[in-house]
C-alpha cells in the first residue's frame, strides 16, 4: 500500500463521487441500523465482500455537560467520550477500517507507531483478524493499561529509545522495507475514512444538525483532519448545511501546529524534544500536519496550546464534575475551551462539542529504568539491552 503522492509526497485521502452519493444516501436506513460506525456503511470505502473486522466499535455517548457548562457559563456543551469504544479511545474506528482493508488486500502482518492508544487497539483488531502485528512505542512513555493491551493480544512490541516521531519513522521504514508488512499509523487513509464517522455520529446525535464548535485534542493530527473530513462530506451529502469551527488543542511542550498556527506560519517547525504529561499526544513532527491547518483554516476554527497543570485540572473536573473519566491528553479539550473563553474566542450560546478521545484508566507507567524491551507474543519479555 502507498500512503504517499509519489510526486507531491503529500498523505493520499480517499474521494468518492459526492454527487451519485448524495442522491443515494438514505439517513432512514442509518438510522434504522444499530448505533455503530458501520450505520455509515455506504459512506465507507469496503466492498460487500469484504469480511468487516469489528469489535463493536463507535456508537459512543455524546453527553450533555450541564454541571461543567456552567461552571464555564455555558448554555450547550456536550463531551462526545470516546473512551467508551472496545479499547478505551477513537482508534478503535480507524482500526475496523484499515484492518478489514489490510485483510482485504491479502496483508499477512500489520505494524504502528504508537503513543499507546493506536498500539492498544491495532493489537486487538489483528487478534481479531488473525494478522500478525508489530507495535512500536516510545519506551517508558505510554501508559501502563495500553501496553497492557498489546500485550494480553499477542503483539510483538518493540520500545524504542526516543520518542513517538522517531518511532513512526522506524515503522515507516520497516512497512517500506517489507511490503507484506501494511502500515497502521494514520498515514493510512483507511484509518481516516473509519474516524471521521465520529462527525456523522455527532450531526446524528444531534437530529442531522451540525455543532457551533467541536474542540478536539491534537498530536498526530489524524484525527482533526479525519472529522473535518467527515464534515465536509455531509455537506457534500446535503445532510448538513452549515460546518463547525474545528478548534485544534496540543500542549504546550509538544504544539508545532499551535505554533505555526499562531504565527501565521505556513509551515511547522519541528519540536525536536516533545514534552508533556499528556503522553498520548507527546509529538513533535506531526504526519497530518497540513490537513490539520486547513482543517482550522476552512472552517475558520482556531489552534491553541495547554499546559500539563491546565490540562490536569480539567481532567479533575471532568471527572468530578461529569463522572466522566479520560486520559490527560482527552482532557485538554476541556482545557483549551477554557482558555478560548477567556480569551472570547467562542460566544457562550454556541453549542459546543469537546471530544474526549480516550479512558482514564490507561494510567502512566513508571519507567522500568532506562532498559528497553521487546515483548515477543510467545515468550514474553525476550530482549534487554
Ligand atoms: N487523544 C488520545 C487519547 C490519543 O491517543 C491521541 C493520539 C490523540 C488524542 C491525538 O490524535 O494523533 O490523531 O492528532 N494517539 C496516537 C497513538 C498518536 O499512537 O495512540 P491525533
């Protein structure tokens, strides 16, 4: 598989034939399956023949916030959590796609890079589909209940001595070295066309009307660009008529798009060492970089930045104020509308959606001690050096 225009090398993203779509397109038949990614089906680029690996992902709550809406003086927030999917975060909905394409396209084995959530839940899509799967992590840097995950599934884990950048372009070199090997990361537009359903799912939620705003947090930046996508696909299907402002949230240690963004920059520059308690979103050269700043610029959205006690208190508040419980980095949405409110970047009267992109309960791993592993499915811990 290639990820990559061979001429611009910019990421390759999948487009449909809008016009025939929207004439087909059938919101009764969505709403007469079950609550799930796969009621977007015809929206999804799999073949009927296609065996569908899933594990029942999507279909996540989307929560009124009353209690944190008014303590921010808010009249409509919402939390879309995505923690609720089968391993705890949003990847889960990229996974069912790509790895039913990998399967599709005949790949035996598949790999990622990963600041945990992607391994966790690559591991288990290709225990479900019988693929082999390699993961690499950031040693010491991913939280304890996601490579546990990768783990009980039978991955073959490699940690790697330096960060998830650098870990991405290990993997990226290994997929490109074994072509058998099907590369995971977003990079792969299949992960992307089963992320942006979290738009659709939030437009169906709310009777096919768009939100004012969705606040999303921001690392690889996959993510934002998936649900714009899934944004400007529904106008393209005429279910929807107006798009939200897509407001991007990284930490302050690890935000190179916040930055450019801030800057009017057209480019990013680089953060060589990353650096938050935010782990999962601990990123320094993000792949979907470029679509993240159309993303914010087309819908006239914004990017902003967080710091880790910013974004630990509204992982409390949360919490504490909504029973809801998500990781730091999920927590910084939270974090960053805050600030944009202070800053009167957003009307209190719009209606607003934070997504919380993943569990609480991938707790932070203590570092075992500058050794680094690799867990082989079979034998379990094998290698130090
Ligand atoms: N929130 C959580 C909980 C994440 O795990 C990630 C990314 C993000 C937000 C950011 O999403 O990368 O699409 O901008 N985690 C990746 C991983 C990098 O490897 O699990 P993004």
């Amino acid at each position: 598989m290639i990820y990559e225009c061979p001429r611009c090398h910019d990421l390759l993203e999948i487009r449909y034939d809008y016009e025939r779509m929207a004439s087909q397109v059938d919101t009764k038949l969505w709403r007469s399956r079950p609550f799930s990614l796969w009621r977007y089906l015809e929206q999804i680029p799999i073949s009927g023949e296609t065996r569908i690996v899933t594990l029942g992902e999507g279909g996540t709550g989307l929560h009124k916030s009353e209690n944190l809406a008014d303590d921010l003086g808010l009249n409509k927030l919402r939390i879309k959590f995505e923690g609720e999917n089968p391993t705890g975060s949003f990847k889960d909905r990229g996974m069912t796609v790509s790895v039913s394409k990998a399967l599709e396209v005949g790949a035996r084995m598949v790999a990622c890079a990963s600041t945990g959530n992607t391994s966790a839940s690559l591991s288990a899509y290709a225990a479900r589909a019988g693929l082999r799967c390699v993961v690499l992590i950031p040693a010491g840097k991913i939280g304890q209940g996601k490579l546990a995950q990768a783990i009980a599934h039978g991955a073959t884990i490699l940690e790697i001595e330096g960060n998830f950048d650098d870990a991405l372009r290990s993997a990226i070199e290994l997929t490109k070295r074994n072509k058998s090997i099907a590369l995971m990361n977003s990079v792969n537009p299949f992960r992307i066309e089963g992320q942006k359903t979290l738009a659709f799912e939030i437009c169906d939620q709310l009777d096919f009307r768009s939100p004012d705003v969705i606040v999303v947090p921001v690392g690889n930046a996959g993510n934002i660009s998936a649900i714009w996508k899934g944004f400007e696909e529904l106008i393209k299907l005429r279910i929807i008529d107006k798009v939200p402002r897509m407001i991007g949230i990284q930490a302050e240690g690890a935000a190179p798009i916040a930055s450019a963004y801030k800057q009017k920059n057209s480019e990013i520059q680089i953060v060589q060492r990353p650096e938050t308690i935010a782990t999962a979103i601990r990123i320094g050269a993000p792949a979907s970089w470029k679509k993240a700043l159309r993303a914010v610029r087309d819908s006239q959205g914004a990017m902003e930045t967080v710091s880790d006690e910013e974004i630990l208190q509204a992982q409390k508040d949360i919490a504490r104020r909504e029973g809801l419980f998500v990781e730091p980095a999920s927590a910084s949405s939270v974090a960053g509308l805050k600030k944009l409110l202070e800053q009167d970047l957003i009307d209190r009267d719009e209606e607003i959606v934070c997504v919380a992109t993943g569990h609480g309960l991938h707790r932070h791993r203590r570092h075992a001690g500058g050794k680094l592993h690799c867990h082989l499915p079979d034998s379990g811990l094998l290698l130090c050096c």
